[in-house]
C-alpha cells in the first residue's frame, strides 16, 4: 500500500480514507521494542504507551431526554484547546506501576532535534539506501525477462513493477520484497541451465536487499525518533475533538513514519514541514473515524469545525447565541445546511441508560410500533363485536362477501373476482349478493348502530 508521487509527494485523502485497504482498516501494533544502535524499528508505532480507552465516545449520559434540538449552546466551546483536558486523558497509574506516559514524554529530552547538517546527513542516507532497493529491483526484472515466458514469471514480473513504482518502503514491504525474491530464486532453479545461472543471481539480489534495508530503515527511524515532539505539538491542536490525546499523538505517529518513507531531500525543504502535513492529515483522519460511535463525514466534520469558530467569534460581537441564518451567511451556507451539520454531531444516548426516575431504562418508554396499543386493541375488539352484532341481519352468504370485499378482519380488500373465485360463483353474482347485504346495511336503524362503531 502506497501513495502516487504527485506534485511534492504530500498525503491526499485517497491514502488515508476508505479507497485504500491496506492501511485505512489496519492498525498496527503499538509495541516498543529496541534494537542495535538504540533505533526503534519502523514496524511498530512510536508509542511505547498502552492506548487508553476514549472516555469522550461515551454517550451514556443519564437523565437525558431522548428528542433535543440542536442548539449552538456549547457548541463552540469544541474549538477551545484547554490544556486540562491534557491532564484529564492521561491514565491514572496505581500504585507502584510504571507511568509510560510519562517515561514517553521524558525521552524526548536524550532525543534532541536535528540540526541541518544531522537531517541532511541521514535524509542523504536514506536516499541513497532507497535508490540503491530501486536499482537491484530493476535488475531482478531484467532477469526475469531472461526466463522462459512462464504464467509465474509473468506474475512474478508485475509484483516487482509494483514494488519498483513504490514511494516509499516500510519495513512490512521489504520483507515482501524479499519473500517474492526468495520465491523467484525457487522457481529459477527449475528452468533449466538458464534459470539456474538465473537463480544464483536472484539469490545475490535477495542477499543484497536484505543487507541494505539497514541503510533504509536506520536514518528513517531516526528521523522518526528525533521529530516525536513535533507530533506532540501537532495532537494539541486537536484537543477536545473527542480523542484521548494519546491517541491523537499515536495517529500522529503513524503519519510521521509515512512521511520519513516518502521524504525526498532533494526537493529542497525541511524534513518537519513536510512531515507536518502527514501528521496533520493522519489526525484529522482519526478524528473523523475514530471521535465518534456514528462516524460522521470528512467534510461534515471540517464544515463543524468552520462552524464553531464562526458561532464563537459572532458570540462575542453580537453578545447572543448567533442563529443559523447568521452563521450560514459567513460560512455561504444556509441555514438549514447548518443546522444540519450540528445534529450531526449529537451524541447518541444508550437503550439501556436509565429515564429521569431512574427505576426504568430508555428502552422500557419506547413504544413497539409493530404492536398495537392497549387502547387500539380494546377498540379494535369492540367494534368486532358490533359488527358481529350488525351482521345477524344478513345470511351467511352475505356476511362472506361483506367482509371479503371490504377486508374487514382482513390485511386489505379482496376484488370480485377473487372473491367469485373463492365461493365459486361469477364475479355478476357477487356484486348482486353485494347489493342487496349493502341495501339492508342502510336501513335507518343499522346505519345508526354503524355511526357507534366510528
């Protein structure tokens, strides 16, 4: 899973949303481990914290009324970055444990920012280590048009495109890489005297990918390890958006590592003004999928956004709650678009929580619109009997085709010619038994016990 190169190589929606597979459902595993050379490993997130579970997607909320009307009451408050809600997400430690959080922060302070000459130095290096996986890819291609046309060669050929087309390369990818090597030199072997000079060659490339990836995975978790604060100052923006702020650190870091893979010294900019965009669309990403229980829309969410900073800022020339007229005449939007956009963002409320008297749940006052009410039932039953009562006038004969053409005790009316079907007469027959019941339905004294039933 890889971004095209357009333009300066910076993320697009496409990498982060729902059109890519391999990253947008994966998460990766949020481990620490330590190696030679004191480099963590790009495989894993740069967080060495357990996740703590999001306290802000909790919509239990007791007492409240299940119907609400969206109101800017509050709402703008989403863009204050109080810096308590920093302190408040923090996992309480018991006694005697060991704060991870706190070991995090603090290693910042033996991992210094880079000066311009250490970035270029390993943004030089890791280049070069890249240029050189693209130059023994190309070479393991042209040997593979060597072999005879095989299916499996054809297969073999397009994986190694692929992987050459590639911006970047993690850890995961070089470890494909070398396992389609390794099956190249396999399959080699058994094409003749051609394929096994093949194979020999196949197996040098491997050899050398995997002593190169050193030279591509070093200076990238380097550059990784030494920019962890800027992802810090990023996730703050973001406080009170509905993620623990851990969590926004450790989405942070994920596209901090993408950005040391794709990063390309040569166009001439900083390492951190690149990478801050990575960062920033990775956050924003979670936020969108993660904040919530119903996921909202990217857009919808970056129009709350716009939305809130206007209601705060018209809040405090207007001195009142803006309406959603006013709010939608600066962000050019309409009112009923506005307020839209804010009963998006109502958190929904739990069946199971309790009601105002605490002795019921929600779900107990929540009518079954399948069954009827007591009230319906009890009429329904008497109006039975009154027609039962009115019907005695009527033969049996009659009484079947009264009910049958008017669906009475029934889903829905039947024609006459389903109901000539069912007593085996012609439909003519039943309009006339039809006439004559209706004729004796409007007798003056039937017609006022009918007038009872409405």
């Amino acid at each position: 899973m890889e971004v095209s190169g357009r333009g300066w190589g910076l993320p697009d929606s496409s990498w982060f949303g729902q059109t890519d597979p391999g990253f947008g459902q994966v998460r990766l595993p949020l481990t620490l481990n330590v190696r030679k050379g004191n480099f963590m490993t790009t495989l894993q997130a740069t967080s060495p914290f357990k996740k703590i579970q999001e306290n802000s997607t909790s919509s239990l909320r007791k007492g409240r009324s299940m119907k609400r009307t969206p109101s800017l009451r509050g709402y703008s408050n989403r863009v204050d970055l109080d810096m308590d809600q920093e302190e408040s997400s923090k996992s309480i430690a018991e006694p005697g444990s060991i704060n991870l959080e706190s070991m995090y922060f603090r290693g910042f302070r033996s991992r210094p920012l880079l000066n311009a000459q250490e970035e270029l130095a390993l943004a030089t290096r890791l280049y070069q280590g890249t240029a050189n996986l693209r130059s023994l890819l190309a070479e393991a291609i042209q040997f593979t048009q060597r072999l005879d046309k095989h299916p499996e060669v054809e297969v073999f050929q397009e994986e190694l495109k692929k992987f050459l087309e590639l911006n970047g390369y993690s850890a995961p990818i070089v470890e494909e890489i070398v396992e389609c090597l390794s099956d190249i030199e396999s399959f080699s072997a058994t094409c003749g005297k051609a394929g096994q000079k093949a194979s020999l060659r196949f197996a040098d490339i491997r050899r050398s990918v995997e002593e190169g990836r050193v030279e591509i995975e070093e200076p990238k978790d380097a550059l990784v390890q030494r920019n962890l604060r800027l992802v810090v100052d990023v996730a703050k923006r973001y406080l009170g958006r509905g993620m623990n702020f851990l969590d926004l650190v450790q989405e942070g870091n994920i596209g901090l590592m993408k950005a040391a893979e794709r990063f390309d010294y040569t166009r001439g900019f900083k390492f951190s003004t690149y990478a801050t965009w990575w960062i920033r669309q990775g956050i924003t990403r979670a936020v969108a999928d993660q904040s919530r229980t119903i996921r909202v829309p990217v857009h919808t969410n970056e129009a709350s956004t716009k939305i809130a900073k206007t209601a705060q800022r018209l809040a405090q020339q207007l001195d009142r709650e803006p309406t959603f007229e006013e709010i939608g005449q600066h962000l050019e939007m309409t009112g009923d678009r506005v307020k839209e956009t804010i009963e998006a963002f109502q958190e929904p409320i739990s069946l199971d929580a309790p009601s105002v008297d605490g002795e019921t749940e929600i779900g107990e006052l929540i009518p079954d619109l399948a069954c009827q009410s007591p009230d319906e039932e009890v009429s329904r039953k008497s109006n039975a009997q009154w027609l039962n009562q009115i019907f005695q006038i009527l033969t049996p004969r009659e009484q079947q085709v009264i009910r049958l053409r008017f669906g009475i005790g029934m889903d829905e009316p039947w024609t006459l010619e389903q109901v000539g079907r069912s007593m085996s007469v012609t439909r003519e027959r039943i309009r006339q038994i039809e006439v004559v019941a209706l004729k004796k339905l409007k007798e003056s004294h039937v017609k006022a016990m009918l007038a009872e039933i409405q």
